[in-house]
C-alpha cells in the first residue's frame, strides 16, 4: 500500500475549531489523509453576514479544491454549513459532509425538555438552525447563547493561554439560571477543544453535546459507500493549509502537531 492510496479528505474551518472534528475523524478513520484548511484571513465567521459568507467559502474552497485535490470535503464550521451548505453543493462536485448543530440528539437526551444552544451569533441567528428546533426540538425549551468571544477565548486556548474560569462562568450564565436545564449543544466547533475548561466553568454537571462523533460515522459512511472515493490505507501526510501567513501560527505549533499536522502551507486569494 502506498500513502497516496489513501482518501484525501479536506477538513476546513474558519479558525482552529475545525480540529475537534479533525481529532474525531482521525479516530474513527486514521488511515486517511487530511488536508486542515483555516480561514484565518476572513476569522471569525460568526460575526460577518450572510453575503460575504457564501462568497467567501465559495472562493476559498475552490483555491483549496485546486490545491490539494480531496477526495471529501468536511466543512467543520456550524457558522458556514448552516449558510453555505446548498450554495457548495451546487459548485462542486466532490462529497460535502457539513456540520450542523447537534439540536437532535441533545433533544433525545434531555430528560427535562430544556436544552441550551452555544454557538456563534451568526449560527443562533440562521433560519437553518430555527428549522432544526422546530423539527427535532419542538418539544423542547431551546435557550440560546450565541458567543464571539467563547470562539476567541478557543482559539487563545489552543495558543497555550487557558481561558479564564470566571469569564467562562459569565458566558454560560444564561444557561444555568433556567434551572431545569440538563443538556447543552456545543454548535461551534471551536467549543469542543475547550469543554473540560466549560466543565469546571458550569456550576452543575449537565449532558455536552458536540458533532463530532456523528461527523466521523457520517464520513465513514461515505468513504464505504462511494466507489469513487479510495478507501482509508495509511498516510502519515497531514498539512494544515493557512489563507494568511501570521506570526500567531507559530504560537499553534503544539495544536498542530497534536493532529500530527507537520506541514505548513498557505493558498493565496
Ligand atoms: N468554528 C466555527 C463554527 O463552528 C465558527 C468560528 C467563527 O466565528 O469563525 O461555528
């Protein structure tokens, strides 16, 4: 077997939190070759508007398409995949796995009916993700926090700087005054890489739910299914992909090569 029998998957984010869904697809599949692609010239998405969104994913997958060639695209960002998923679709042939908020199976779990949704504003905000309520949760009490800063304080954390437990404390509050809430929903993907932080941060245990596990069974799936797609063999080629050159990637080197991601390359817009 040769490393470049193995699938090629892109894993694409605007920021670092696409790794956690990276980190569970490398456990589910580690034979595969991941492409890690940020955004960190358009960061953070869940600030900006629609528009300049769908355009932008648009231009930046194509560039990274042409690059590095995959055999699947994972768009591990709930603040694009609830915007630009049918948009991509439409331009691009290859597989697209996106990843949403997880509103199903926190509504399955909750034994109170009142779940919290933390995500971007961009995200709380989408028609998407008030259709994924009303047909998985309607049941349910869905109080949402939409945090620019949770994602900030993320991609700090993955810089070596922990967030501080108080500020966390103060994000979550919103969720922990209702009292019968049993469930939280990490829908942005930087939340996951900062959950034992959010853990000690929340005032009482509840269930936290992310995507990534389903993301990876959802890939597998694909990759089995697809005869046009090569199976996972083996490949130690990992790169993460950066639209802007920065000195705050140096500051990422130990995140990086957590996910064994060791090559360094950038794609010009
Ligand atoms: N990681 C992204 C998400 O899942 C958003 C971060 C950002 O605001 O850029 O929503």
């Amino acid at each position: 077997m040769t490393n470049t029998a193995s699938a090629k998957i892109l894993v694409f984010d605007s920021g670092v939190g696409g790794l956690s869904i990276l980190q569970a697809l490398q456990q589910a599949l580690p034979g595969c070759e991941y492409t890690y692609a940020s955004d960190n010239q358009a960061f953070p998405y869940g600030t900006k508007n629609a528009d300049f969104l769908i355009q932008r994913v648009h231009t930046v997958l194509q560039a990274l398409i042409e690059k590095t060639r995959p055999d699947l695209i994972v768009v591990a960002c709930n603040t694009a995949s609830t915007l630009v998923l049918p948009h991509i679709r439409q331009h691009f042939s290859i597989p697209i796995v996106g990843v949403v908020p997880a509103i199903k199976p926190a509504a399955l779990l909750s034994k109170t009916g009142i779940i919290g949704l933390l995500a971007t504003p961009g995200t709380v905000a989408r028609p998407y993700t008030k259709n994924l309520v009303q047909e998985f949760a309607n049941d349910c009490e869905v109080v949402s926090v939409g945090s620019a800063e949770l994602v900030t304080l993320a991609e700090q954390s993955l810089r070596g700087t922990p967030p501080p437990l108080e500020t966390l404390s103060g994000i979550l509050k919103p969720l922990f005054d209702k009292h019968q809430l049993d469930t939280i929903v990490l829908a942005c993907t930087h939340f996951p890489l900062i959950k034992d932080q959010l853990i000690k941060a929340a005032p009482r245990p509840v269930n936290w739910v992310d995507s990534g596990e389903a993301i990876a069974r959802r890939v597998s799936t694909l990759l089995t299914n697809s005869a046009s797609i090569k199976p996972p063999q083996y490949s130690t080629l990992h790169t993460a992909i950066f639209t802007m050159a920065s000195n705050d990637i140096d500051l990422l080197g130990d995140a990086l090569n957590k996910f064994d991601l060791d090559r360094i390359d950038y794609i010009q817009l």
